[in-house]
C-alpha cells in the first residue's frame, strides 16, 4: 500500500478550530484499545495520514499518529475486531484498483499489512454498519448567525456547496442551522449539493424547516451526473419547528445528494432551511 511514516500533527486544534485543516474525517468509532470504550479514527482527505484518539467518554486521552498512506484511492471502510483479539482493525479498499487491505492493530500500532484480495469490477463496494444509524452533517461550526454560508462548507468528510442566499441560523434541530429569505410577496428556490470527493455514500433523511409556508422539496440522488433516485412533496407548516423527511425507497449509493427547496410568502420575509443531513458511508 505504500505506508509511509513521515508524521505530522492532528491535534484537536488542527481538526476542531474554525480555522484548522479540514481535510482531517473522522472514518471510524471503534475500540482501538481494549478497554471497552469506543475511539476514534481520523484520516487526512489530501496527505493519507490515519490519527488515532484513544478516548475515555468525552475526554480524549492521547492524539496518536498510526501511518499515512499518500495514494489517497485507498480509503477506510470500516474499524472493527477482525482477529478476535478485543481491540479495533482497520479495513482498506481502493475503489479504482478493488484491492482489500486490513491492518491488524494494537491500539494505534499496526501489526501487519495483509492483502485480503482484489475484486477487478469496480461496481462492487463494501458496505458495513448494516442497521446502524447514518451520519448527520449538521451545522454546528457556523457560529456567526446569519453569515452567508459561501462555496463549500466541509462537514465531516462531506463536501456542501450551497446556491446563493443561504445564512447561518440560530434555529436547528438542534441549532444552527441553514436557512433563505424569500421576500414579502417572491417566491425563490435555492438548493444544496452534498458530495463527497468521488466517494459514494446514501442518503436517509434531512430536516426540513419553515417559518409560515409549507415546504415545497425536491431531492435527486446521483452517481456518474446519472439520476439513481428522485423525491418530490410538500411538508405542511411546521410552525417553527424541524420535521424530517425520509427516502422510502432503500439504501441507493450516490456521489451527489441535492436538495432543492421553495420559499414563497405573500405577507412577509419567510426563513426556510435544513438541517441534519442523514447520510451512510
């Protein structure tokens, strides 16, 4: 795989500030070291770097540098016990190749590097966390309410870009969350786009929010700019409150989400947004 050792630095002020590297994703929550308690997993979107919290509840015990892998094809598709020995493995695969590595781990120190196989059709993926819940991509690092959210906001190891007039807002589920006006008398649609740096990914849920219209919605799943799924309706009122609207139709692997929305109000300003953006990797 190519496993190199040159270390750099994911501590919680590179990965949590405002103003750190966001290409650090959280890929995996496991029990890296044995003790019963989940850890977490990060790695580096552009440089490979894999980093290792050890956590004991909400406090982080170390910050542990595992290896970097720099042909960033291969990607973590899971951490979970594979040997039997108590403490998280980690699962590769690289989606253009189809090769399966697994790292044998003790805590963040890799046993070995073995080649599971390679599956030549690339239309196959691996899928785990069967029955788990997804992921929500929320809002919680705009802090500065009513700031336009511009270009690509990275969440996670999500990429949302949003069409012009989205604001940062106070209310969420729970908040901020992201909003548009649509002035007294217009009516307006705006859309969100959820990608993932060519990684593919399904869509659940997403709350949905209005002040005083219903919420006319379209969201449209893609994979190769190709409609894999398509939802339309409108949610009622919800005066002020979040109400989730779910896919019915299965788990459909994408590379694009989209979620447009239409705001119009015949009396005055009307904020309408989103929030919680359930995907599943």
């Amino acid at each position: 795989m190519g496993v190199v050792d040159e270390r750099r630095h994911a501590n919680v002020d590179d990965v949590c500030d405002d103003g750190g590297d966001l290409g650090y994703q959280i890929v995996g929550v496991a029990d890296h070291t044995g003790d019963g308690k989940a850890d977490i997993l990060w790695w580096h979107n552009g440089r490979g770097e894999v980093w290792l919290w050890p956590m004991n509840g909400a406090a982080l015990v170390s910050q542990s540098y595992v290896g970097a892998v720099p042909d960033t094809g291969y990607r973590i598709v899971a951490s979970g016990d594979y040997d039997g020995d108590g403490k998280a493995d980690i699962l590769w695969h690289h989606a253009t190749l189809g090769e399966v590595w697994l790292w044998p781990m003790n805590g963040a120190t890799r046993l070995a590097e073995t080649k599971v196989a390679t599956v030549p059709d690339t239309g196959y993926e691996i899928v785990t966390e069967a029955g788990q819940s997804g992921i929500p991509i929320t809002f919680a690092g705009l802090t500065a309410y009513g700031t336009p959210v511009r270009d690509v906001h990275r969440v996670r190891f999500h990429h949302l870009t949003s069409s012009p007039d989205w604001v940062a807002s106070g209310y969420g589920a729970p908040g901020p969350a992201i909003v548009f006006y649509s002035p007294a008398g217009t009516t307006l649609s705006r859309q969100v786009q959820v990608t993932a740096a060519g990684s593919t990914f399904s869509f659940e849920s997403v709350d949905l929010y209005s002040s005083i219209t219903p919420i006319p919605y379209e969201i449209t799943g893609l994979r190769d700019s190709i409609e894999v799924f398509w939802m339309t309706g409108t949610v009622p009122n919800t005066f002020g409150s979040f109400r989730a609207v779910v896919l019915q139709t299965g788990r459909r692997m994408i590379d694009a989400l989209v979620i447009k929305l239409t705001n119009g109000t015949p009396c005055c300003p009307n904020p309408m947004g989103l929030d919680n953006i359930v995907l599943r990797r």
